[in-house]
C-alpha cells in the first residue's frame, strides 16, 4: 500500500532480508532458494508473516520458538537500524566519490 518510489526502496529492503535465510541454508549445504520457498509457504500457509521461522540445519522444524531459539524484539531492531545505517554510509561515500570524480583529483 506504498506509492511512488518508496515503494522501490522498501522492496529492496526486503529483499536484502531474504539473503539472511538463504546463506544459512547454501553455509548448511541444503537448497537455498528450496528452503526459502518452504519458509515463506509456511507463512503463507498459516497466515502469520511473523518473525520466527528460519532454517534448520539438523532437524525439520523451521519454527524457531519450537527449538527454543528466543531473540529480544529489541535487539533485531538494533540490528535493522545499524545495518540501514551502513548502508546510508556507504551511499554517501559512493555520492563523495562520485562527486570527486569530475573534479579531476
């Protein structure tokens, strides 16, 4: 329900986010894109687009809080904002850079 070129931006964010699921799957040798399809029917599935499932390398279950694995809501947030900020900051050298460019230095 996002217009305009937000809309793009927010896209990509999430995205970025699929990567975290699809380097623990290819890093366990079990099919990345398999495991992420599974993921997301789940949510489908049950209607629930929550935060708690992910990939397991040993056993079936990809529900997080069935094999007791608990993380502070607080601490994903922190974990969002830095990783945005590291992207802020690495756009605005690329603009300095960019900028310099044509500068002849």
């Amino acid at each position: 329900s996002v217009s305009g070129v937000d809309q793009y931006a927010i896209r990509a964010f999430a995205d970025a986010l699929d990567d975290i699921p699809l380097a623990l799957a290819e890093n366990a040798g079990l099919s990345p894109i398999l495991e992420l399809a599974n993921i997301k029917s789940r949510q489908l599935s049950e209607e629930n687009p929550r935060i708690g499932l992910g990939v397991d390398c040993v056993e079936s279950s990809v529900d997080m809080r069935e094999q007791g694995v608990f993380e502070t809501l607080i601490g994903k947030q922190q974990q969002l904002q830095l990783a945005t900020q590291v992207v802020k900051m690495i756009l605005k050298i690329d603009d300095v850079i960019t900028t310099g460019a044509g500068e002849g230095y």
